[in-house]
C-alpha cells in the first residue's frame, strides 16, 4: 500500500487514467481490461468529485478569479478529465471566470501550447500556477513562469529556488488587478 501511495505522490497531476492503469500493472501485476479499467476510474470519480465540490477554495483563488474577469484570460489546466473538471467547475459556480476549462485525456503540455497559439499569448508574460511537478514541467517546457502553489508545512516538490505560496490572497495586487465597483444605487 505504501508503495502505491509513493507512486501516486510522485505522479501527481498525472491522469487518473494512466495512474490506475500502470498501478495495476506496477503493483499487482494485473493488465486491466478495458471494461475493467473503466469501472475504476468511474467508481474513483464517483468517490472523490463531491468532496472537490464541497471542498474549501484556495484562500485569494476566488477574490483572483472575480477581478481577473475581463481583465485577464484564466484557465484551468488539469490532469483531472475534462468533462469532470467543468461539472466541478460549474456546480461550484466558477465556471463562468475561466476563459476555459481544459484536462485529461489531453496532457498539460499540449493544453498550454494549444492555448498559447488560439489566445495568440505571450508565454513569457502568463503564469502557470501550480501543486505538481508536472504543472511545472508543463511551464518549463512552455516557456511560462510557475508559482508554487503549496500548503503551509508542505514540503516542496519543485527545484531549489521555485517560488511558492501558501495562499494566493495576494495574487490580486500582485497581477494589479483592480476592484470591481457595483454601481451606488
């Protein structure tokens, strides 16, 4: 158990699907059917989409999106499936604040890229925030500068000197984003 466990820590933001597959391969020894294989990674989904829906936000990640709309593209980018990823995403209400919502069973590298070329945006100026060392490879391999996202006591998977937060309460001043005024009435 502790190995499967060491396995996943060391592929996170890797798919599922893959995760599951090479498991049972690495581990048990087991070359899953398809059938098989696809009932895994329904159960999986049916155990842990809920608890991502009720789950506490990020703290700043909302207070981002809100400001950030109109004024930025913003993008999910996920190892996660990508229909699961925008039933998530919509039935928190956050939907409407990413430009898109982008996972599995595409890789990240190919999202950013594809991203990069339809917004016509300029790798060097967007940032890839992320809590996996595939995020980071995805912006190294990009060309996009990263930001840890870590919480408090974690240790930190990313080379020496990545920069990294617990929070991203001040990523609003940072990207200079300003307020949102309702109208006085």
């Amino acid at each position: 158990m502790e190995a499967v466990v060491a396995y996943h820590k060391a592929h996170e933001g890797v798919s599922r699907v893959v995760k599951i597959q090479q498991a049972h391969q690495l581990y048990l020894g087991i070359d899953l059917t398809v059938d098989a294989h696809g009932a895994l990674c329904r159960h999986y989904s049916e155990l842990v989409e809920q608890k991502v829906i009720d789950c506490d936000s990020v703290a700043g990640a909302l207070d981002f999106l809100v400001r950030a709309t109109g004024q930025l593209k913003t993008f999910v980018v996920s190892g996660t499936p990508e229909d699961e990823l925008r039933r998530i995403t919509g039935r928190r209400g956050i939907h409407e604040y990413f430009t898109g919502v982008y996972g599995s069973p595409r890789n990240k590298v190919e999202i950013v890229d594809e991203l990069l070329q339809i917004h016509k945006l300029s790798a060097e100026k967007c940032l890839f925030i992320g809590d996996a060392m595939t995020d980071y490879n995805a912006a190294k391999t990009c060309g996009v500068p990263f930001l840890g996202r870590l919480n408090d006591g974690e240790n930190s998977p990313f080379p020496m000197g990545t920069d990294t937060v617990a929070d991203l309460a001040r990523l609003t001043r940072i990207a200079g984003l300003q307020a949102i005024e309702e109208p006085v009435q």
